[in-house]
C-alpha cells in the first residue's frame, strides 16, 4: 500500500484526508497518463459516484483536472463501482473513476481507479500517481485549443448496466417477495429497477439519499435493520448492500444472517454440481470462517486463502482461472460475469440457486455451520515485532495444537494500524475467548502492548 491509496483506492475525511486538490491532481496525472499512451487518439475516461453530499465536490474537481489534461469524461451520475468498471471495459474507454469511500460514514469520501480491462489500478500506476502527488514528478503539461477535453452525460451506460444484471437472471422473480436494504447509497439508483423487471415483489428500505445518510445504521454493516424488515414485510428474502453497492449480505426468510462465507458455499456448490466451477475451487481469504472449508471438504470443493481485500481475491483469480471468489464480508466476484465484487449481481445469483433448486436461502445456508469467532484488536508498539516475536508464536502455535481440527487461530498484522489482531474461532464461544486471551496475555508479558 502506498502513501495515498490503499487496497482500494484513495480514501479519507473530505476535504481533511482526501481534498479537492489531491482530486484535481489525480484527474491531472490520469488525463495525462492515458492521453500520452495513444496520443493520436482522443483519451476518453469515466467517472461514477455514490451518494455523499461529497462526491459532486470531487467529480468536478476530477472532471477539471482531467479536461485540462486533454481527456474527454463521461458522467454516469450516481451509479455502483460494478456498473463503472462494466462500461470501461465494455465501452472501450481508458480507465474508469469511482467517487466512494463503500462503506465508511457519509464524511468520508474516496477515489478508486479502474483499468481498461476493469480491474482495480496496476500498483505501478498508482505509485507514478502518488510521486506526482508529492511532487517528485514534475508539473505535466496542460492541453491547448481543441485538445482540452469536454463532459459527456453517460447515464445511458448506467441503462446498458441494468440492462446487463437482467440479461443474467436465468428465470422470473414472480411470486417472490424480496427485500433490499439500499443503504441510501449507489443502489438506490439501480437495484429495485432490477428486481421489479424480474417479476418480484420488491419491497426496499434505505432507499432514499440525502447526501448525508449514506451507511447511517443501514445497510451490510447494519443487517439488524433488514432482518427485522424481512420477518416485518413476510418476504422471502433480504438483500443488503454497502453504499457504492459492491458487496451483499443477505437474510433468509426466518431472518437470519447468511454471509459472504455462506453466499460462498450456496453458490460453490450449485456451481460445481452445474458443472461450471473451475477446477472445483473457491477463492477465500484467510478470514473465511473454519465452518465454511469444513463444509467445502465434506462437499468436495477445493479453495485458495488469500489476504483480506477483494483486490487480492481478484488477482488469484486472474492468475488461475479460478471463477468464483469473495470475502465473509460480502465482495464476491463471479469472474464470468464481472471483475470486482458486485452486490446486486451476486444477489441474483443467490435468487438463481434458490429458483432453480426450489429450495429456502434458510435450508441452503442450514448446510454450513459458521463457527463462533472472537476477535480482539490489540494495540502495540511495533506490529511486526508483535507477530513475529518467538515466544508469541509458540504460543499460537500451542493454541493450533489444542484446537486441531475443531478451530483455527490467526494472528494478523493491521493494515493502517499500530494493531495486531487476535482471532480465534471454535466450536463455542468461551474456548474462543480464552484461546484470544492467552495469547494477548503472552504478548502483553513480552512488552509489545501499548
């Protein structure tokens, strides 16, 4: 991870972490970037938005430096990140930009860069970036006379995305009672355009943006709110989305959970028995729940563990062929229809295994047992030296011996902070949290704890 962008993208407080300026930059470096690669033809980019009061700042701010830097833009208005990275690479435009910081409060805002092929950014890119940023690169040339670029209204390519997401349902929504927890985001603007199309009965929440309300106790992060809907409104299930819509979680009829693990194994499985799962392997993270490789092994499914974040998901993917892939936390990416986490989509292909096995999300999910898991942030002096200091590690290594095959334990090295987090999963609760106390207790005697 770079200075600015993380695993996905640049993201901040508006205007105290990510500015205006950091904005017009970026749009600067990317007009110019891709304008000199093929200079004898016009560089043409797209931009999508969610739903922060935010988010106009910072598209005319990108818009501007773009246009000066000799690039054309089209403006898909509020959309999801999916929907931006389905028109770049369909419409043949150099990159795609979309303004969102997911699933952060409505104050913070971000910028994710996507390919031509409409992948997340090349790390070599976004490093060339962030020297420009900091002014290692020098000052890039501004266009003349008629290479300045101009705004386009794209909201047709956002049309063609529906579009798109109904082309893949394999059989009519009708009779079914289906509930969306928008999140007052990037949603709002497409899924219930979608559902209704199919034939269901679509009853939806959150679904009205006022550019502050964006993720506010609503959505993925607050799947409390759709449970209660789902039992409220008698529907057959729930689907909820996180504000730029690119991950689901979803809730069954008797209004339980069922996470990105479970939408794993439900998806997993029906595509290995239609005979479409690639060399019968799933791509995880090394945050999977233990429940979810038990139920992969009795079911004859192999699986990868990547690091935590969709972008390492997708590159495994890239690298094997693997066609399905995602996190606990609901990206998941069906590589045959998609190259980023996309929540509406994997919604309808949950809907899709659900219709064609006539069969509840409550007895499809009852076949994996997800196993508690406590886990403890703690904060340290160095991480590095918290996790790899010997004596630490023969205690982890004791507690992987006691569960065996009944729980796992995973230390973990924060991303963006002094933490080191302790997670313990097994078959209940207290063995959990003593197994994570203990370790801690080790680490805090060896004097890595703050």
């Amino acid at each position: 991870m770079g200075k600015y962008f993380g695993t996905d993208g640049f993201r901040g407080e508006a205007n105290v972490d990510l500015t205006v300026e950091h904005a017009y930059k970026v749009g600067r470096f990317l007009g110019w970037y891709y304008g000199q690669k093929k200079p004898e033809e016009r560089c043409q980019i797209v931009i999508g938005k969610d739903t922060r009061r935010s988010s106009y700042m910072f598209e005319y701010s990108l818009v501007a430096g773009l246009t000066a830097s000799g690039a054309d833009v089209f403006l898909l208005h509020v959309t999801t990140t999916p929907s931006v990275s389905y028109v770049v690479r369909t419409e043949g435009f150099n990159c795609g930009i979309m303004i969102s910081a997911s699933h952060n409060p409505y104050y913070d805002n971000g910028i994710k860069v996507i390919n031509e092929r409409g992948e997340k950014l090349e790390e070599s890119v976004i490093e060339e970036i962030e020297k420009y940023l900091d002014g290692v690169i020098p000052e890039i040339p501004l266009a003349q006379k008629d290479r300045i670029g101009r705004t386009v209204d794209f909201a047709a390519g956002r049309n063609r995305y529906i579009g798109y997401l109904i082309s893949i349902a394999t059989r009519s929504f009708k009779n079914k009672k289906v509930a969306l927890d928008c999140a007052n985001g990037s949603a709002s603007a497409i899924a219930k355009n979608v559902f209704d199309a199919l034939g269901a009965e679509t009853h939806v929440m959150n679904n009205s943006p006022n550019g502050l309300n964006i993720n506010t106790d609503c959505g993925s992060t607050h799947i409390e709110h759709l449970q209660k809907f789902v039992l409220q409104e008698g529907c057959d299930v729930g689907f909820a989305y996180d504000g730029d819509a690119d991950r689901c979680i979803a809730v069954d009829e008797n209004g339980n959970v069922v996470d990105g693990d479970s939408i794993l194994y439900i998806c997993g499985k029906y595509m290995k028995e239609q005979g479409t799962l690639y060399k019968n392997t799933v791509v995880t993270t090394i945050m999977s729940n233990f429940g979810l490789y038990k139920a992969f092994d009795r079911e004859g499914i192999s699986y990868e563990k990547t690091a935590v974040g969709d972008k390492y998901v997708y590159e495994n993917m890239a690298n094997t062929g693997n066609c399905l892939g995602g996190e606990q936390s609901g990206h998941i990416i069906f590589s045959k229809h998609a190259t980023t986490g996309d929540g509406i989509l994997t919604s309808l292909k949950v809907m899709e295994v659900m219709l064609e096995k006539k069969e509840s999300l409550a007895k499809l999910a009852s076949e994996v047992e997800i196993y508690p898991q406590v886990l403890k942030n703690v904060r340290v002096k160095d991480k590095k030296a918290a996790q790899d200091d010997a004596v630490v590690q023969a205690e982890v290594a004791k507690v992987a011996e006691s569960l065996g095959g009944e729980g796992r334990i995973l230390l973990r090295q924060s991303g963006t902070e002094p933490v080191v987090r302790v997670m313990v999963e097994a078959p209940d609760l207290d063995t959990c949290g003593n197994y994570v106390d203990q370790v801690i207790e080790v680490m805090k005697a060896q004097g890595h704890c703050l």
